[in-house]
C-alpha cells in the first residue's frame, strides 16, 4: 500500500479501489478525496474490513436465539451461559500475513483474537487454531509449520491464554497458500458487558496501550484482499510485503488486558473498540458510527515509534496491542492513574462531536482528521464503517460438478490392504499441540488430542458456577470441493457429534469462510452455497450464528484453494464436577456402535483423496433430524459422567475423518488396549465419513442399549476390548503399539524428510 500514485497506476487503484468505487466516494463527499481520505477508503472498503462480496449472502444465516447477547456485527459473539455468567466467542483469519511471515502473522492472529474478546469484557480463558499447510515434505511447508505454530505458542504461552485445540489439515491446494485461523472464547460477568459505541458530546478517545508504527500499513486489511501472484507462489515470499505484516508484543497485550478489564470493572469506559484490521481508520470510525455521532481526532496526538510518519500511515497502520476508549472527562485522571498501574499508555486523541444533518433530518456523523493545526481529512464515518459497496457477483456452478460426482471412490476399494490403508491415514499432531500450554487458568478438563475440548467456566470476577463449556472447531475441505452445501451443513453435524462426546449441549456457532477468488464466479457459487449449507443445518439443530469471519482471495496464480468453511462450535455442560469419559477405552468393556449405518460412500473422504488419490464421487446423504437425536441421546449419557452421576459409557468417539477404523484405531491408541470386532460393514463402510455414528464402550451394554432403544437410536454390539492388538474379524489384525508408533511419528517423519 502506497500514498503516492506511480505514473502508470493513479493512487485509488493503488490503495486497491476500482475506477467505480472512487466515483462513490465522490459522491458521498460531493468532491474528490484528498489521498488521506483515499487511504481511508482503501483499508476500510477493502474486502478483508468490508466483506463486501460476502455482506449479501451473509444475510441469511440465522443469527438469534434464546441466550443469544450479542450477534455478529460486534467484535465478537455473546451468549447468556446462565449463572450470571456471558461467553463471548470469536474467530479470525490471519492467512496473508502469514504465508509472508509465519511467525508475526500467525502471533497478531493470536493477538488480535485476544482483544476481540476483551474488547466485550470478557477475559480470554482459551484459544483454539486451525491449521491447513500443503503436504508437509517440502522444505517450504515446514518453514510455514514450524513460524506458525511458533508464532502461536510463543503469544500464546507468553500471554498467559491456553491453546486447547483445533485442526491440523495438509492438502495440496493450501501449498503456497497456508490459512491459519485462530478462535477464541472468553467469559465475563454479564453485567460487564461493553458495546464498541462512541455517545456523549464532549467525551474523549483515548489510545490505549502500544506507540503506532509503520509495520502493518497495508497489511490484513489489504494482504487479505488480494491474491498472491505468480504461477507458483513466489509473491509469498516478497520481502516487499514483510513490513506488511504487524508485529506483536504479548507481554504488551497482558498488560493491556488487565488494565482495560479493570477500567471495566471500575465502569469508567463509556465504549471502547480493538484496534486491528484497518487500525485506526477502522476503530474511530466504527465507535462513532455505531453511536451515529462524530469524532475529531487530533493525528498528532498520536504517540508512534518512527519518525516522519504521515497522516495517512498514522491512521491505516495496524501496529498491535491498542485499544481505543471513550471515556468521560471527569474519568479521564482515574483512566490515567488506572492505567499508569499496569503500565499501559494512555493518551487523549479525539473527542466526541455532535453529527451534522443530512437535507433529510438524518444525523451524519464526521470523522474529521486534524493535523498540523488544520483539518487535514473529513469524511462520513458511517460512509467507511458501514457503507461500503456490496456486490452480488456472478455464481457459475463449476461445469465439471456432474462429471466429478458420477465417478464412484468406493468401487475401487474392497481389494486394498486395509491394513496399509490405516496405517497411511493416521497422523497425530502432538508435535504441534505439545509446543501449546494448555492448562494455564487450571480450567481444562479436556484438551487437544479429543473429539472437543472441555473447560470448567470459571476465571478471575466470575460468579461462581459448576458449569462447564466445550469447544471445537471443524473443517473438511475435501468434501467442500465436491459440494459445498452439503459439506457446510455436515460440518456443523461433526462439530455438534464432537461436542456431544463431552456431554455439552450445543448453543451457538461461529465461523470462518475461507474461499479463493470472489471475481472468479465458481468461487461466489462455493461461498453462497456454504453459506446455505450452514444456513440449513443450524436452522435444523437450533443454533444461531453469532459471527464469523470471510477470508477472500486465497489463490496463488490464478489458483483457488478448495472451499475451507470452519466452523466452531460452542456447547455448555450444565454440571461438571467429573472428568467425563474420552476417547480412550479400558480392559473388558464391550464396544457398540450408536446411530445409523453408513452406505458407504467415499467421495470426499480421506481415504480416497489422501490415500487413493481421488478427488472425484458425491458425498453422503445426512439426516439431520436422526443426527439430532444421535447425538443428544451421546451427549446425555456423557453428561450422566460429568455431573458425578454413575453412568454407562467407559469411552466415547464420533467417527469423523477417516472413518470407523480409524476411530477404532484412536480408541485403542488412547486406551493402549485392542480389542475384537466384528464391524459387521464392508471395507468401504469401515472408511465412510458420515458424522451421526459413535463408537462407546460400557460393561453394561444392555442398559446403553435400552436407553438407545427408549430414544430411538439404532445400537448394536461390535465387539470387546482386551488384549495388546486392533482386530476386525476378517478384516485386519494391527498391533496396539504398531498403530501408537505410526500414529505418534507420522508428522515428524514428513517434516524430516523435508530436510
């Protein structure tokens, strides 16, 4: 991003706006912008800040619900968890910056997903990061794995806010495109809920926290509204672009974070808002939008750490670890002296000023830049925070949709070596979780490893409470290439299956939509139908979207990464005073399969694309409704467990990826016991991914049955655990410890050998 135009480029279409949109903003000024309010524009009608391609689709998700505080167009998602107590829930893409920088942009996701949370005031308790790199014996992928989960851990840990999960996917199409996501959830007392609204005439901005610096112009905000260039992805490495890339200090952020909740608890924030994607430019213009009043800011005011920065730099940069607050000026010495404690800057920028009226009575509120003693910027804030052009562009159906689908994985499998098949399937990133601290705070039951994570809800301020809250974030591009609609809507089903294997009650979603080009209509098609497929499913299972995040532009070349739509998913456990049952079974227990059988079809799975090389088939058909009662009747018994209750299940896993042998292989791996079973289904059946299936073990298998009965959920018996090897009677016998050695080193073994 530039403030000067080139002789062969003029300056708004190197800020990134089309020759159509300046003459919108010309319009709306009713004269041409000067290049400071160009930057403005720039940032905030880029993709990334306005979502300006997606806005019309995201229209039709539902979005409320019973416990629902606060929906998606906040900082972040708030529910009502009962007991006095509100979950706030967000999710962000950091991809661009991160395939520059691994380390930096995988640490300001983290960083930048923190104060999301706080922004609401709630306390970070818990991040979550799902991960898709290419194959991982490259030298360049392993470069990309090693800074981001670096990066991650590094923030993470330092911050004080535990990594408790989330995904690690390796696929071709992410080669020189890596998306990493990071999630985060928070807790709060209710009544300690904050809006992100500038109101009161007269009232001060206050910048809190870091000095402003020149790393990040340009950077999520523009780097997430562009593809990378050149045929193999060379652009990625663009030392250009590094000082796009923001820079964190998370020793800067504990800080911030401890002050901003206390200014909370001493109520003496009117509102207040994270500086991130558009810095600046994004944060004054959103709170005094939000409010329908205007804002003056003083641009010298405010404090930066290189020298010669311009006005326009100053407000676009996306410098890390900032918050601006509106505070009142009798507050304003007690903001200070609050703030001098922990040792946070704290410096007056701006003020609150009545809008201006439109010929039509309508308040216009203006953000009006001062610098150098003159009014050197004045736009509409309303006009960059929420009036950015929204396109319906066009959606091609890919024309080889039909063609893919009639090619059938599962023909071609009933001769292959199960045994081999297993083996190559399992992978288990605990060379990446093992780098995470997962127990800071002491609330986690459950972490990385499980179906879902599980956490007590409980922090510093909170009401005291014995409930619980479980997480989980999910993914499955290999089923979003073939149909887009129907691999959203199963997400969300594997999200609840995961949820239900630790007893939680699902209550809300987030997400993020990772898509390539939106000015490729097959690209609009995906996302639309995503987006309708998420739509149904939670229509379906009553859950409400409360925000959500769309990452465009994820190409190199001209390439689009496969549709990546992942979902989080937020449940509650009403009573958890127990460890409840996991993934890992015991001696003696007998083994039964809960829900329907699956027809066995493999397109989309990872059997065909990872081991068979198949792109090609249709996917599953899934009964929403018979999901639903599926995993409520799992998530009861688990619950049983977790309430201190004495209940039926030894061990509990959903199949998911790879299959029921693959979830039978994690259940002995997790237990180090085998067992005997029949599984009763064909060699595809043993790989076929539709969720709605769990695998349990009880010693009382007459009781789970009836109770499957009672709920009309089909059950029978597989098999019994016991002894030191996995058998599927006429199908496979694996050593336990053949399954745990594979299992365990199969990551580290690809990054070797990426030398």
């Amino acid at each position: 991003m530039a403030a000067s135009s080139s002789p062969d480029q003029p300056l708004h279409r190197a800020l990134g706006l089309t020759d159509t949109e300046l003459e919108d903003i010309i319009s709306v000024l009713g004269r041409e912008p000067n290049p400071l309010e160009l930057a403005l524009y720039g940032v905030m009608w880029s993709e990334h800040c306005s979502y300006k391609s997606s806005r019309i689709h995201l229209k039709r998700l539902p979005t409320t619900g019973d416990k629902v505080l606060v929906g998606p167009g906040e900082n972040a998602g708030v529910i009502d968890a009962g007991d006095g107590i509100a979950i706030a829930i967000r999710i962000e893409s950091h991809n661009h910056p991160s395939a520059i920088e691994p380390y930096q942009g995988a640490a300001t996701g983290v960083g930048g997903i923190l104060r999301d949370i706080f922004t609401m005031g709630a306390r970070p308790l818990a991040v979550m990061d799902p991960l898709f790199f290419g194959t991982p014996d490259d030298a360049r992928q392993r470069w990309l794995i090693e800074g981001v989960v670096s990066g991650i851990s590094g923030y993470g840990n330092s911050v004080g806010v535990p990594t408790i999960g989330g995904e690690l996917t390796f696929d071709p199409c992410y080669q020189t495109n890596p998306l990493v996501n990071v999630l985060c959830v928070g807790a709060l007392p209710v009544e300690r809920l904050v809006l992100g609204i500038a109101s009161g005439t007269g009232n001060l901005a206050v910048l809190l926290g870091s000095a402003t610096g020149r790393d990040g112009i340009g950077g999520v905000s523009v780097l997430a509204s562009a593809g990378f260039e050149g045929e193999d992805g060379a652009a990625s490495l663009d030392e250009s672009k590094r000082p796009a890339t923001q820079v964190g200090d998370p020793y800067e952020e504990k800080r911030l974070i401890e002050a901003c909740l206390a200014l909370l608890d001493e109520k003496l924030v009117v509102g207040i808002q994270d500086l991130g994607g558009g810095g600046l430019a994004c944060g004054t213009s959103e709170l005094a939008a939000r409010g329908r009043v205007g804002m003056d800011v003083d641009v010298d005011a405010i404090p930066r750490r290189e020298p010669g920065m311009e006005p326009w730099e100053v407000m676009t940069s996306e410098s890390q670890e900032r918050m601006l607050a509106i505070v009142t000026p009798d507050s304003l010495p007690m903001v200070i002296e609050l703030c001098g404690r922990w040792e946070v800057a704290a410096t007056v920028i701006g003020r609150v000023t009545e809008p201006d009226y439109d010929e039509a009575g309508e308040p216009v509120g203006m953000l009006r830049l001062h610098a150098g003693g003159a009014v050197v910027g004045e736009v509409p804030a309303a006009s960059l925070a929420d009036e950015a052009p929204l396109y319906e562009r066009p959606l091609v159906e890919p024309a080889n949709r039909a063609a893919r689908a009639a090619i059938d994985p599962s023909a071609s499998v009933e001769d292959i070596d199960i045994a081999d098949a297993l083996l190559s399937l399992l992978l288990d990133p605990i060379p990446v979780y093992r780098q995470y601290d997962h127990q800071l705070f002491l609330n986690t039951v459950i972490g990385p490893g499980a179906d879902a994570a599980l956490l007590r809800l409980a922090g510093p301020g909170l009401p005291a409470s014995s409930r619980g809250m479980s997480l989980s974030t999910d993914s499955n591009p290999r089923w979003g290439s073939l149909d887009p609609r129907a691999a959203t809507a199963a997400t969300v089903a594997e999200g609840v299956a995961n949820l239900a294997c630790t007893g939680a009650v699902p209550e809300a979603v987030v997400n993020c939509l990772n898509f390539g080009n939106p000015e490729h209509p097959e690209v609009m098609w995906q996302l639309s139908e995503s987006i309708d497929g998420m739509a149904d499913a939670c229509r379906a299972l009553g859950l409400p979207v409360i925000g959500g995040n769309v990452s465009l532009y994820n190409e190199s070349g001209g390439s689009d990464i496969d549709p990546t739509a992942v979902i989080g998913t937020l449940g509650l456990v009403e009573h958890l005073v127990e460890r409840p049952p996991s993934v890992g079974w015991s001696e003696g227990e007998t083994v039964l399969l809960l829900g329907a059988d699956d027809a066995g079809l493999l397109g989309g799975s990872q059997l065909a694309v990872d081991y068979l090389n198949n792109r090609d088939g249709r996917l599953f058909d899934l009964d929403l409704a018979e999901f639903a009662t599926t995993a409520a009747l799992v998530a009861g018994m688990v619950a049983e467990h977790a309430a201190g209750r004495p209940g039926l299940l030894g061990s509990v896993h959903d199949v998911g990826s790879g299959g029921m042998v693959v979830a039978l292989a994690e259940m002995a791996i997790a237990g180090d016991v085998g067992a005997t079973v029949s599984t009763g289904v064909s060699t595809a059946g043993l790989f076929s991914e539709r969720p709605g299936r769990f695998l349990v073990t009880s010693t009382d298998p007459e009781a789970v049955a009836a109770q499957a009965e009672i709920a009309g959920v089909p059950c029978r018996v597989l098999g019994h655990t016991g002894g030191d090897s996995l058998v599927l009677v006429g199908q496979l016998d694996l050593a336990v410890s053949t399954l745990a050695q594979r299992s365990a080193t199969a990551l580290e073994s690809a990054l070797d050998a990426a030398g």
